[in-house]
C-alpha cells in the first residue's frame, strides 16, 4: 500500500489565500471580493500587495455576487470569499441569475464549509452547498483535500473559463499531496489500488479514507481509495473502472448524504452498471456546536465510519 505522510498539518483556507497570492503577481486580471471576512479567507497578501484589485464590500453578499458578474464584462477574473453559508444559501438567486444563467467567468470561493468550522453552531454550518451548486447547469464545482491541493485549485480555476465553486476549510488537518502534483479539473486521483472495495472520497474525508485503508488492510481487505476533488464534471470513468475491478464502493464527504458526492456516484453507476454503495455522510440533519473532532465523531464522518460502511458493502457484493 502507497503510504501517504503527513508532511506538516495547515488548513484548507491558507492555501486558497497561498494561492490568490500567487495569482495576484502572476495575472493582473485577477480580483479578489471579500464580504468582511479578509482574515478568515486569507486575503490579507493580496489586499498588501494588490489594494487596487482588492474590493471589500462588507456583509453584503448578494452585492459581492453581483458586482463581480459585472466585472467580467471588462475582463477581470474575480475570486468572491467568504463563508460556505454565506457563499452559496444566502446569495444562491443572485449566484443562479447573475453568474450560472448568465455563463460568467466568476469563481466563488468559500471557507468553513461542512460541519468542521465546529464552535461557531448550525446557523453558519452548511452541509447542503454541493448539492445546490453542482444543480446550476455549467457550474464547476471543487472541494479539495489538503493546504497543497487547495493551492493548486485556486491558481487552476484563473485559468478555467466559466462559473466555479470552490469548497475548503477552517480547521487544520494533515497535508500530504505532493505540492507539485497537478490539478486538473474533472480527473480523480489514484491514491492507493487495491481489490475488495473502492472508496472515493472528497474534501476532509481523503485523509480520513486512507486511514481506513490502513485498518482494512490489517484485516485482509484491499481498498482502493480515489480522490474526487472535482465533484462537478465527475470524473465517470475512474470510478467505474473501478468498481468493474472491485465489484462495490463507499463515498465519503463531509456534507449531507442528498445531493452530495454520494448521489452523483450512484447517478453514474445506476446508469452504467448498477453497484452495492454505502453513504458516509450526514444523514439528513442540520450540524451543532462543538469542536471539529467531537461533531466528525458524532456524526460518523471519521475512518471508523468508512470502515464499517466497507464491511457492510462487501457483504453486500
């Protein structure tokens, strides 16, 4: 089994503010929009170094999706930021109209998404934001793994035409994709063959399914574990060549198990070869207070949770 290091925790949002600072000397028609959260979402290089591209708009998040439709009329690449609830829920008819229905080049950006922005409760906790931007039609939507994949979808997305979402975290967790691995929109990653089961997983969960492959394989079982960092066009072909090797698969998200990553697997093989899956994901509930690792643990978005939905597809094979 390929062992994946821990080569230093960082969270996802530094890598996004890593990467708009690359972007920020590296194309001048990129902007950067941000609804009162400039630290949060790692902004503050690029407003240093670039005041002239930096547009603060306040708590106003319905005017920040606006303004940076209008602002690729002119050409401009604009990067909104600001929480997954307030990036997606609360502007979603101005992200509908404005920019999806409209086909602009906008690449929404959004911080503490799922349940692991922890102590700050249910109200700006989201777990329904997958599934209501991969339903725009020609809406991109990414929702990376580690500080280095972040990265490097963030400076892919400048070079990407057309609406994107683009999904990361608050807390820290493990960095272990190679720093120079590209990113290409639409291809899965291999992470480690095997067997008896495949497990795709996306966002906070990779590192989470490949803990689980550890434990299988003490118990006998070979997983395979691929990463699904685009979610939105799925890579089909990956997964069903798959499962045409290990004959069931587990999806795993930190997100609600409807309209998630889940759902868009089970599209792809119900449509092509039918396939025993299990759901590692919220069950149809809003999140709660607490710490990152108390609300994963309850709500089985941990390797344990992956381990027993691979022990309950086998059975099922």
């Amino acid at each position: 089994m390929k062992k994946y290091e821990n080569t230093g925790s960082k969270d996802t949002r530094s890598g996004f503010g890593a990467g708009m600072t690359e972007l920020g000397q590296k194309n001048e028609n990129v902007v950067a929009l941000c609804a009162d959260l400039i630290g949060s979402l790692k902004f503050d290089d690029f407003k240093k170094n670039h005041p002239e591209r930096f547009f603060q708009i306040g708590i106003a998040e319905a005017n920040m999706i606006g303004i940076a439709a209008g602002l690729t009329i002119g050409g401009k690449i604009p990067f909104t930021g600001t929480f997954a609830n307030f990036s997606t829920g609360r502007v979603y008819d101005q992200i509908r109209q404005s920019v999806a229905y409209s086909d602009k080049n906008v690449k929404i950006c959004a911080s503490h998404a799922g349940l692991t922005l922890g102590e700050d409760g249910a109200t700006h906790q989201i777990l329904e934001d997958i599934g209501l931007m991969k339903m725009l039609p020609g809406m991109t939507v990414i929702n990376t793994c580690d500080y280095n994949q972040t990265k490097a979808a963030t400076l892919a997305l400048a070079d990407h035409h057309g609406p994107a979402y683009l999904r990361f975290g608050r807390p820290v967790v493990p960095n272990f994709t190679p720093a120079d691995e590209p990113f290409v929109i639409g291809k899965a990653i291999m992470l480690n063959e095997g067997t008896d089961v495949t497990i795709v997983a996306t966002g906070h969960l990779v590192w989470e399914a490949l803990l689980a492959a550890e434990a299988l394989e003490a118990k006998g079982i070979s997983a395979e574990v691929i990463n699904i960092h685009t979610i939105k066009p799925l890579d089909d072909e990956a997964i069903l060549k798959s499962v045409a090797k290990t004959g069931c698969i587990v999806t795993a998200e930190e997100h609600n198990f409807l309209g998630g990553l889940g759902e868009s697997v089970a599209r792809v093989l119900a449509l092509n070869t039918p396939t025993p899956q299990e759901f590692v994901a919220v069950n149809d509930s809003f999140g709660e207070s607490g710490t990152p690792e108390q609300l994963m643990d309850k709500y089985k978005l941990n390797h344990q949770a992956i381990v027993a939905a691979v022990e309950k597809v086998i059975k099922r094979k």
